[in-house]
C-alpha cells in the first residue's frame, strides 16, 4: 500500500478521479479534503450545494490532513500527474461528523433509487407550470423520504440525502444491496457501498419514539 504525502498512491487514482468528477457536477469551485484515517486508507470528503457531505474511503495512506480544490485536482489527475495541487486548508470550514455512529436500519438500495427518481419526476413535472422551480426544488429536498428507528432513536431521513448517495454513484447496481442509515452525535448518513453521505439537520432529529419505516 502507497503512502499519499501530497502524492497520490496509484491504487486511489481512479477512486479518487471518480469522486472528485461527481463533486463538480454539483459545484465547479468545490473542495476536496484528504483525512488520513485509522485503518490506513484515506477518506476523502465534499460538501455537496445543498447542505450534505460526502466521503469515500481509498486506497494508500495520507500522511496528513490536506484539502485542495477539486477543479484543479482533476485537472491534474486527467493530464497524468498524481502529486496533489496547491493547498487550500484554510478554505474548508465545514463541520463533519465525529464518529462513524451506530446504525440504526438498512434500506435497500432499490428504495432509494425510487425516492430520488420520484424526486426527480415532480420537479420535471412542476417545469413550465408557473410553479417556483428552486422553491419546490428546496421543498422536495426537505421532504422527509423515510423515518428510521432504533431502539428509542427515532431519524428522519430527506430526499436531500437520498439524492446525495444516489447521484454520487455510491449505491451497488444491486437493488437489494442494503445502505445502512447511521446516527452520529445528531448527524444522519446514509452508508452505501461506494461511500457515505452525511446530513445535520438544524434542530436534532432524533426523538424518543416507536414509529415505522
């Protein structure tokens, strides 16, 4: 296994050129953090327009906690270098979660390709109509997908993070693959087979409660 200190190992490269491609469909000015993790890979991490971060595990260790930004990141990867462009540390000042958390149930992978299909196809069918496109875009993002509980811990889970795993490419072509929903410190992720997603909602969601999926 290769050590990243500012170079990238070559087993991450294609990893890492996916993840980052994605990101900037969303955001042409996004940022890349690299957090070395203690299994000895490194995680890489995004924060998403619309309030979600994202993270995907790769291979080889980073010997340091560097953040880049992702245009330039992929520019380098697609003209063959894997050393890392210039630091922008001081530009990430966005919260993660503490800890990987517990989790709570498992979805389907299938459920959650219909979720942000449904999505999709209101706000197709909202177009044209003298509706407020962002608006009903924001209020379907808010909507609340599913409701997961564990125990007396109760997550509300919205189509804003069901988006975030689904375009990001993290589920299995496998409809019945399970994505475990987690709870950490009053963040919810949703953690599929290619990576995870991370939403804080602004009041916890997490109640004391018995309520059905």
């Amino acid at each position: 296994m290769g050590t990243m200190t500012g170079e990238l190992a070559p087993e991450a490269v294609p990893d890492v050129g996916a993840f980052t491609a994605r990101v900037l469909r969303f955001d042409p000015a996004a940022l890349i953090r690299f957090r070395p993790t203690p299994s000895g890979n490194t995680a890489l991490w995004a924060r998403l327009p619309f309030g979600v971060v994202v993270t995907r595990r790769v291979g080889g260790e980073l010997a340091d906690d560097v953040t880049v930004r992702a245009s330039e990141l992929l520019a380098a990867l697609e003209g063959g270098r894997t050393s890392l462009p210039r630091r922008r540390d001081a530009e990430w000042r966005f919260a993660l979660p503490p800890h990987a958390g517990r989790v709570l149930d498992e979805v389907p992978s299938g459920e959650l390709r219909r979720i942000s299909a449904a999505a999709a196809e209101t706000l197709r069918a909202a177009s044209g109509r003298g509706v407020g496109e962002r608006r009903l875009r924001d209020e379907l993002l808010d909507h609340v997908a599913m409701i997961v509980t564990a125990a007396a811990d109760r997550a509300e889970v919205p189509v804003r993070l069901v988006q975030a795993v689904v375009r990001m490419g993290f589920l299995d072509r496998d409809d019945a693959t399970p994505v475990r929903i987690r709870l950490a410190a009053g963040w919810v992720g949703a953690e599929a087979t290619f990576g995870t997603a991370w939403w804080r909602p602004a009041s916890l969601t997490v109640l004391s409660a018995s309520v059905h999926r």
